[in-house]
C-alpha cells in the first residue's frame, strides 16, 4: 500500500513505501510463483538399451618364424678341411656341411683294423681246437674277449670320425656362413644357421581376458611390412600357462596357403576377429570418462543415475558395455554433461 502524506518529509515517505512493495513482490514470486516453488525438470533425449550380436576384433603384434630352426654347431673341436656351406641355398636332409680334421683317427682306425684281421684269425684257430678240446674254454673265451675288445674300439672310433662331419640336420635353407675353411672349431662355435621355411608359423601373445575366446583351429589374418598381402593362419597349439609378467598367454598358429615375401623373425600386426556375442549397445555420446572409468546417466523414475559401467569395445558410433546395464535401460544422450546427479529430468525424445 502507497501512503501519501502531505508534510514536508511527503516526499520521503512515499519513495520508502514503493521501496518495501517492490522487495514484497519479489518475495512472492520467489516464493510461489507459477510452478509453486518447484524446478522445472530438463527435458533430454534418451535412447533405449537394446542387445545386439558383436564379433570383437582385436590387434595383436606377432613374428613370424621357420617351422624348423637351429644353429649348426660342430661336435667336436678340430681344424675346419672342407667347407660346404651354399649361403642362402636349400639343402637337403644330411647334406655334408662342413669337415673337420681327423686323420688322427683314421690312422687309429687302420690299426684297429689290422688287430681285428689278427684277432679273428686266433678266434678261428681257438673255436677249432676247443671242437677237439685241445684248449680249455678259458682260453677260448679270453681270445674271444679281445676279438670284441677290438671290435669295440673300432666302433668307437668311427662313431668320432662321424663326429668330425658336420650334416644339416633337416631339409632347409642355408644362412650365412660364420666361418672359412681352416678355421680352429668348438662345439660352441656358430657355423651357420638353418631354418626350414617351406612351412612358417606365427607367434603372438594374447590378454588374458582373451583366453575364453581363443580355441585350436581357428583362423587369423595378418599383414607384414612392405606388403599390402593379407595372410592368413590356423591357431593350432597355446601355452600350458599365463605369462606373469604381462599376463599373456602364448599362441602359435601356421601359416596357409600363400608365403610368398613373408621372412622368418618378420614383424607381424595380426587381427583377431573373436566369435560372436549378445552385448548392450549404446551410442558413445552417452558415455561419461572419470577419474575410476566410465558412466552412463539411466533414467528411473524422473531422476539421473549416473552408473559405472565396463566397456569391451566399440563401432563407429556405438560402444559395447560388458557390464553396468541391463537391456530396457533408457540411456540419456544429450546434456549428458550439464546433468547432476539425482537431478529431475524428463525424456523428451527417443533416439535410434
């Protein structure tokens, strides 16, 4: 009410009475107002949990290696007297790679040869005159005993001789040659290396979350570098156990069908595509990243709930929850970071 006094402080009186008319207006509207004191709810589009088949794919780095590979090491030490090693070249299985010096041993066998021709010859004379019993069976057994003595030695002899040879141990392709002839070898010495690359494998490693969906016969594809081939591999064998260290396990599969340009020790980048599975699906504007993960904001009952879920993956617009959501959920997509938490909201829109 506006109260006017027709005094000499009139003026001031009447300027104090708007003044406490104004403040009470205000308090009106802040009080009541058309909505009775009550914010009204944000109106967001949603969008309705549904599940969908997803096949996973997953990248993994691999090399590529021989089916059979070794070093060529000699058996014994000695001078190197032939050398038979074609760099780069196929050889076959036993092919003599390399020779070394044993004409100790063969003029050791010579005279073994020669005592053994002596001592057949007595064993032959013994057999005949233990027949009229003009020896005793002692005698004849002690002429026996040395006969095998010899023969025995001999074997043994030529068992080191055979150790001077040294022969590829499988059908394989030849590397580079650490040696020349006349070099002094140990059996620690590196001659060269051999690798059998009509057959290639493919090693790689693979999280441990993975291990369910990795089984025997399953095929990968894989690239190399300075090829834009695609080439394929049949898992056929894992490691008895987890990796500690990286939690990995071990896989080996083999390579089918083309080799062409693949070198063994090659780097591979291998993608896994996993079997299918039923996952929620969700677009990934809705996905909300913390400092402990990732949110989404499900409607219930008029207010956001911000929930922790656990993704596994993602397409081009979506991303997949492994866990957190269950299908039916109304997912809130737009403002999704002006929301609070337990704030009212309504949905005014269902996306697809």
């Amino acid at each position: 009410m506006l109260l006017i006094f027709l005094n000499k402080n009139g003026i001031l009186l009447a300027i104090v009475c708007l003044l406490f008319a104004a403040c009470g207006q205000k308090q009106n509207n802040a009080k009541g107002g058309n909505n009775n004191g009550k914010r009204a709810a944000s109106k967001l589009d949603g969008y309705i949990a549904k599940v969908a088949p997803y096949a996973e794919i997953i990248e993994v780095p691999g090399t590529i290696v021989a089916n059979e590979a070794t070093e060529i090491h000699p058996e014994v030490s000695g001078r190197i007297v032939q050398l038979n090693i074609a760099e780069g070249k196929v050889v076959s299985k036993g092919t003599l790679l390399a020779k070394i010096y044993d004409g100790d041993l063969q003029a050791q066998l010579k005279k073994l040869q020669s005592q053994l021709a002596i001592a057949q010859s007595n064993e032959e004379r013994a057999a005949q005159l233990l027949k009229i019993q003009a020896i005793s069976r002692s005698d004849y057994d002690a002429v026996l005993l040395n006969l095998n003595n010899i023969q025995a030695d001999i074997d043994v002899v030529k068992t080191d001789i055979q150790k001077t040879e040294v022969r590829a141990p499988f059908s394989g392709k030849i590397g580079l040659k650490n040696i020349s002839p006349g070099t002094y070898v140990t059996p620690s010495t590196v001659i060269a290396t051999i690798n059998q690359v009509e057959e290639l494998k493919l090693d790689f490693s693979i999280p441990e979350k993975y291990i369910g969906n990795i089984e025997n016969g399953q095929m990968v594809h894989f690239t190399v570098q300075g090829s834009s081939e695609t080439y394929t591999a049949k898992i056929y064998a894992t490691s008895a156990n987890v990796t500690l260290n990286s939690r990995t396990l071990d896989v080996r599969a083999k390579i089918v069908g083309n080799t062409a340009g693949l070198v063994p020790g090659a780097f591979a980048k291998i993608r896994i595509e996993l079997a299918p599975r039923n996952v929620i699906f969700v677009p990934s504007q809705a996905v909300i990243p913390t400092i402990k993960g990732k949110q989404v904001i499900v409607y219930r009952e008029g207010k956001a709930v911000f929930t922790e879920v656990e993704l596994s993956g993602r397409d081009s617009a979506r991303v997949a929850v492994e866990r957190g959501l269950k299908e039916g959920d109304t997912i809130v997509v737009s403002g999704v970071m002006s929301t609070k938490p337990d704030s009212k909201i309504e949905i005014g829109r269902i996306v697809y």
